[in-house]
C-alpha cells in the first residue's frame, strides 16, 4: 500500500473564490448585524426593532432588523458547513484520516471563541460554531449528498415547531384564569430577568472598569451556550445544508444549476422578504415579557425568512461573479473572505476599543442612524489591509495561527514568489 499523501492547509490555487467572496459579504453582514449590540447593551441589541428609538434612528433600525438581522448569521452559517466538506474531500484525497484533524481544528476553533467571548465580545459566534460541529462530523460525514437538503429543512424547522408549540401553550394556559396568573408571574420574572442582564451589561461595558466587563462576558457567554440547546438547531441545519452545496457541487460549479440558483434569487428571496415584512408587522419587538401563538408565529416566519433571504442573497452574489463588471466588484471581497477569522475579531476589538468605557468611551453615544456609516467606513479599511497583508503573506494572522495548530505547523505563511532565472 503506497504512503498516503500528506494533507496541508488548501493552497491559493485551491480555493473556490465564490466561498471566498461571500465569505466577505457575511462579514459585512455580520457587522451591520452586530454593530447595535456592540455599541449598546448585547441582549438589548438582539429584541428586534426598539420602539425607543425616533426618526431616522427607528427606520435605520427597522431596516437593518427586516434586511440584516439574523440573515447573515445563517449566511455564516452556511459557509462553515461549506468549509466542513471541502476539508473532508480534501481529507479522502489525500487517503488520511479526517476525524482527528477536524477535531484539533474544533478545539482550536473552540479555544479562540472562548477567548474572544469573555475577553473582547460576549456576542461571539465562534465558540456556537465549534461545539455544533461536533454532531457535524458525528452524524452527518457518511450521509448520502441527495439526503443533506432534507436533514437541513428538519433540522432549521425544529425550533420553529418548539417556538409554535410553546406558543400554544402559553396563549391556552393564559386563556384559564387560574393558570393565567401563575404564567404571568413566570413570564414577569423572565422579563425582569432580561431587564436585570441590560442593566448589568450596561454598567460592565461602558464602565472603566474592564474587569469587571471580563465578569459580565463570562456570565454572557454561559447565557449564549444555553440557548443553543433550544436555537443550535438552526447552525446545525444550515451546516448541512452548506456541506451539500459543496459535495452536491453547486458551488464550485454553478452554471451546473441554473434552476436551482434562479428559484433562490426569484422566488427564495421575494418569499423570504415577504415573510419578514409580515413577522416584523406582527411583533417588530421580541419582548421578554410574552409568549403566546403571535409572538411565536412571528418569530417561526422570521427564522424561515432568514433562510430564505440568506440562500437568495447568497444565489444574487453568485450571479454577480457571473457577470465580468460585477464580477471584478464582488472579487474585491474575496481577500476580506479569506482572512475572514481575523476580520471578525478585528470588528470586535475595534468596537471594543471605540465604544466601551475603558476604551474611548463612546458607549450608547453613537446614534443608531449612524452606525451602518461606522461599519462601512471600518469594513472598507479592512478590505484594504486583507489586500495589503495576502500580497505579502498566505493567510490571515488568526489564520495562520489556527491552520498551524490545526495540521501541526505544516501551515506556511509567506506567498512564495518564483526564482529568477
């Protein structure tokens, strides 16, 4: 038996540019998404549209919560699960072991979400990412490609169902007198306890002590790591659904699926916006102090919205690399998208440095109109460094640190330029 082929961190030449490119759409994305609870409170920034806000402020914040919130998420999402498969294909390539690898990768993964939650940003996805990928590889590496779709639809809809069904519960048992008022006092000390956490967010992060911030970020990131018994489904689904793209091949082929990419732009993405014009006219605001069927049938056509418009925002990128104008536009993210770990922590350090109180200090002090300016303004300078720094080197940083311990320091840093002759 020959000697298997040593497996390395994917070369230049390697990579599927159209993950790369969207790669740097989500981190747009992302950091319009996030930009609200970074500046303010974390959990005030996750409840939906703030009917506090006026003028220009509340229709910024609309927007962003109808156009952005939650979308990208999935996008991210939907890339892991891309980058999930194209190392398993790469692993059965090379004839080597695949599980051990993705596991020191997991773990590393798992370590700089840790770091990155209770010392920069409790909003972390990271450390989600890393403990929803184990069922990844337990479950999902040996089922057949034409399954992978129906796992995923399964998988994202379970907490639709649960959200439904206990809104049902909620709306019977509030339909009883006696039982109303023992489920009002537990919905009451919900919503008290949600106060309790803005309020405690508030004064960690835009004080000056930073210590104390560290305290609040790990009671944050314990908080985050419980809610993924009950919202994890969603990562897990839209993991699936990204190793299909792969191994189904749309992605790296997708003049192959011209059907498949035009229902995601024609009709994915104007169902989705009109499911989430209608869940946002419903419940604009996810308030703690509810559950009944209209707050959950708000939240089950947001989560389906999300989907939707994420695939149909996804397939209008991969139409735009089609096209030679927007092609050559869209391929200026791509090195955005491959140092996409370093970026997304840069964005968290940068809003660290600029909004808390043992920072600048500019903590609650940006209007809300404002904020999509700082996050264009920020992601523009990072697309710019992406391209200075891949000039000169292979990965990003955080990059090179994570594929280093990920294949035991085989991953190179430098671009190599040719001899002369």
């Amino acid at each position: 038996m020959g000697t298997a082929t040593v497996l390395q961190p994917i070369s230049r030449n390697e990579r599927i540019e159209a993950m790369d490119v969207l790669r740097g759409f989500a981190l747009l994305g992302i950091f319009l998404m996030n930009i609200e609870a970074m500046v303010g409170p974390l959990m005030a920034g996750v409840m939906g549209t703030d009917p506090a806000l006026r003028g220009a402020d509340y229709t910024v914040d609309a927007v962003i919560h109808i156009l952005v919130q939650g979308k990208f998420y999935t996008l991210f999402s939907l890339l892991f699960g891309m980058g999930f498969a194209v190392m398993m294909q790469r692993a059965e390539q090379a004839d080597r072991p695949f599980r051990r690898l993705y596991l020191r990768r997991t773990l590393g993964l798992l370590v700089i979400g840790l770091l990155h939650s209770i010392l920069i940003w409790s909003g972390d996805v990271l450390v989600s990412y890393a403990l929803i990928s184990l069922p990844l590889l337990l479950m999902f590496r040996r089922k057949s490609v034409r399954s992978l779709p129906r796992w995923s639809t399964a998988l994202y809809l379970l907490p639709v169902g649960l959200m439904l069904l206990f809104g049902l519960m909620g709306s019977m048992m509030q339909a009883s007198p006696d039982a109303a008022v023992e489920f009002q006092k537990g919905i009451e000390a919900q919503a008290a306890g949600t106060a309790a956490t803005i309020e405690a967010q508030r004064l960690a992060f835009g004080g000056s002590d930073y210590f104390a911030a560290v305290a609040q970020r790990v009671e944050d990131t314990l908080t985050m790591m419980g809610y993924l018994l009950m919202f994890g489904w969603h990562v897990l689904g839209m993991f699936v659904l990204g190793a299909w793209f792969v191994r189904g091949g749309a992605i790296a082929r997708p003049a192959e699926f011209p059907r498949l990419f035009g229902a995601l732009r024609w009709v994915a993405l104007p169902v989705g916006l009109a499911l989430m014009l209608l869940s946002w006219w419903l419940e604009p605001t996810m308030a703690a102090d509810r559950m009944d069927m209209r707050m959950s049938v708000a939240y089950g056509l947001h989560a389906v919205a999300n989907l939707l418009m994420c695939l149909g925002y996804a397939a209008w990128v991969m139409r735009g690399l089609q096209s030679p104008a927007t092609g050559r536009a869209l391929a200026w993210l791509a090195p955005a998208g491959r140092m996409a770990l370093t970026n997304y922590l840069m964005q968290s350090v940068i809003a660290m440095l600029v909004f808390s109180g043992y920072g600048l200090g500019y903590f609650e002090q940006l209007p809300r109109a404002w904020q999509p300016v700082f996050v264009i303004v920020v992601f523009a300078l990072q697309v710019l460094l992406s391209h200075a720094w891949l000039a000169r080197h292979r990965h990003g940083p955080m990059e090179h640190l994570w594929r280093a311990w990920t294949y035991g320091g085989q991953a190179r840093t430098r671009v190599e330029t040719a001899a002369a002759p």
